[in-house]
C-alpha cells in the first residue's frame, strides 16, 4: 500500500479496501508492507514492514527507545520532513476544525534538535524488588524502562541516571512520577507520591553527601489525571532554579511555566514583541513567571499580567520590582474569574494568549471580544484546541493576519503556534 497522508501523530496514512491505515514508521509516498497491529471497523492500525521507493527524507533513528517509547514520533524523519509535516499539521488543522484556509510560514527550526528539554517527567513502576523510571508505550500504559532520554538536558539524564541506581532495589510503592527541571548547572527534583515514601530519608542524605546545587520537593497527588498537584513540599536544597537571560533574572520554581526549548524560545519572544505597538494597552493573560511580559513592558505603554500559579506570580512580581518597570502589573488568579476586571482598566487592548494545552475557551474568548481587543497574540502547543479557539474567535469579527510554527519540541509531533488575529 501507498503512504498519502500523515495523521497528527506523524503516522502514515494508506487506504486499501475502504478502509484507512495509520501506519507506524511509514512516510510520504512510500510503498509498504505491514504488520496489523489492530483492526476496527473503519480504521486500522498498523507498522511498516518492509519499505519500498524509501522517501528521501527517511532518517535513521537515533534513540534506542524509539519503537516502544511513546516520547518522539518523528526521528524517522529528517529535519526538513519533519518541519514541512509540522507546517501541513497546522494549516491542515485550521482547516478542518475552524473551517479557514490560511497562509502558514514556515516552521522556525529549533537550533538544538537534541538534549533541548529542560523539564522531564518519568513515570515510576516498582517491579524486580526495586523502582524503574521510564515512559509508556504511545497509546497504552506499557512502561517502557529509560536509561537516558535523548531529548532531555545532559543535566536531566544525569541526575536520572543518579536517582535510577539509588532506586534499583528499593521498592518505593506510593512514587508515581519523578519530574526533573534544570536550568545551567541547577537542578530540582520533584517526587511526586500518593503518600509517604519509605526511601526519602536515605535518598536525601545520598544526595547532600553527592554535593548537587540543587533542590527536592515532594508533590502529594492521588489523581490519576494529572501528574501534579497543588500540594509541594520544599525538603531540601534550592528552592528554585535561577535564570538569567538578556540580564533578567527569573526565578523558576518546580510548578512554574517555562517553555521546555530555551533554543528556540528567545525567536518566537521577539515575533511577539514585533506585533506590539508602542502607547499598546496590553493584557498578557497567562503570563507564567513574567518573562515576556517584562519585554512586553519595554515597548507598549502599559502591561498586565495574569496568573493562577503563586509561586509564578510570586517571581513574576519580584522580577518587576528587580527592573523598575512602572508601566508593569501582575495580578494573582485565574483568567477566567480576573480578566474582566483587567480589561475593564483598557481601551482597546493587545491580548497575549499562551494558555494550557486544552486552550482559552468559551468564556474568556467572548470578555475579550467584549473589550474590543484590537489584537491578539495567541501562543499554542495544541493546533486542535487552537483551532477550536480560532473558530469561536472568527465568529466574533476577527481574522487572522498571521500564522507560524516554532518547533519548540523536535522529534515529537508537537508544534508550538504562533497566530495573530485583529478585530475587522
């Protein structure tokens, strides 16, 4: 059968006997032979077998993981297929959901395609008498054990690598999560549990005696739909990770938003910079630990800032005060119940949008289309939620005037989205 397509996960797509294939490891026009994997009434899943007229853009994996692990789904191919597939998956997506035919630029390349994360998080299963970190398979709970993650920092795989050995014979039951965060040679470390952990203490005087500059905190979370909750418990070390860019220090604790791709981030800050206007009234609505809305604030006539996370808003105020920035505020609580009174303090505001992964919604799209937004910024790793958001957002008399990605996270199908939309 012949590749035609690829779906959102970067699979490819074949149809044969009025049924559609979603093939692992597949690319554009190759021909295949596969291995059925699963089969449903309209749809099947499958893996290539053999490999006929290979796509010249076919790679060589480079992760060991690749074929179990469900963390990367594009090292199989090249830089320049994978950059073209990401561009495809958010003009194809627009397309489709918010029913718009948009020009997409290209996808801005990230200048590290490996060791460019600098926040992992490993699930933990005690199996053997001992404790395993790892991921699961894509689209299963299979656990697949990691000894090194070639998308992590150095720093990250070291430290796991640490906290792997301690681990090895020590059944630690209540552990669900090991989420890791560096930033240059600082690191913490959140174990996040459903109760006590037995191993806590001994881990701790390990790690003290190994002389890290780093920091551990606990995160109590019974949930099984998120990996975090609110509940941190600092036990040892640094509080937070300190990082400096263009002479501002911002303090990054382990629930602060930071984007995972510091290689690529500084381009797509200054895109945004570049859709703000001077004697701009803007409101940057999920403004994390304040970094680009302290830029923001170097050009536009005034800025607020809004976020639900404590910790962030907390290095997000400290920040403003360390720069003296007048025109600059930071408001603690979440969009939904403190937009409105933030853009009833504007005339015509310019909105930033980078929201979680599920998008604005209903709700906060409408507050600003009832402020008269003249602009939006919106910043999104999710083209289908975005796409959900444009859609309402056309409806209320706006339209796009530009769109790009940013591979923020290569050799994955993610693609971070950069969409400016004005009010006609």
């Amino acid at each position: 059968m012949k590749i035609i397509d690829y779906d959102i996960s970067g699979e490819g797509v074949a149809k044969e006997e009025g049924k559609v294939y979603f093939v692992k490891n597949a690319l554009l026009n190759e021909e295949v032979t596969v291995e059925i994997l699963a089969e449903e009434k309209n749809f099947v899943r499958a893996k290539s077998k053999v490999i006929k007229n290979e796509n010249p853009n076919r790679a060589v994996p480079q992760c060991p993981y690749f074929f179990k692990c469900g963390g990367c789904q594009l090292e199989h191919m090249n830089k320049c297929e994978s950059l073209l597939f990401k561009q495809n998956l958010i003009c194809n997506t627009l397309k489709k959901i918010a029913g718009i035919d948009v020009r997409v630029e290209e996808t801005v390349a990230s200048d590290k395609d490996y060791h460019y994360r600098n926040k992992s998080v490993f699930v933990a299963k005690v199996y053997d008498g001992g404790t395993h970190f790892g991921m699961y398979e894509e689209g299963s709970k299979n656990f697949v054990e990691i000894k090194k993650c070639l998308l992590a920092s150095d720093g990250i795989n070291e430290m796991l690598f640490f906290v792997a050995q301690f681990f090895e014979d020590k059944p630690e039951r209540n552990l669900k999560h090991l989420m890791l965060r560096q930033i240059d040679d600082q690191i913490l470390l959140t174990f996040v549990a459903q109760g006590k952990l037995n191993y806590l203490d001994s881990f701790l005087t390990i790690f003290k005696a190994n002389n890290f500059n780093g920091g551990v905190y606990l995160n109590f979370n019974s949930s099984d739909e998120e990996i975090l909750s609110g509940n941190f418990q600092h036990v040892y070390g640094l509080k937070n990770l300190t990082l400096i860019e263009d002479g501002v220090a911002q303090k990054i604790y382990p629930a602060s938003f930071l984007q995972v791709n510091t290689f690529i981030k500084e381009k797509l800050y200054q895109k945004v910079i570049s859709f703000v206007n001077v004697g701009d009234e803007v409101v940057d609505a999920y403004c994390g630990s304040g970094y680009l809305t302290y830029l923001i604030s170097t050009k536009a006539k005034s800025v607020v800032g809004i976020e639900s996370v404590p910790a962030a808003i907390k290095a997000a105020k400290q920040l403003a005060l360390s720069k003296k920035q007048t025109n600059l505020k930071f408001v603690l609580g979440d969009v939904n119940d403190v937009l409105k009174g933030q853009l009833n303090k504007t005339h015509l505001p310019t909105i930033i949008l980078d929201p979680p992964r599920k998008g604005c919604g209903k709700k906060v799209l409408t507050m600003l289309a009832d402020a008269m937004a003249k602009r939006i910024v919106y910043i999104s790793c999710s083209p289908i939620s975005l796409a959900k958001d444009i859609k309402l957002l056309l409806s209320y008399g706006y339209s796009v005037k530009f769109t790009q990605g940013y591979d923020m996270f290569p050799n994955t199908a993610n693609v971070e989205t950069l969409m400016v939309l004005e009010k006609n």
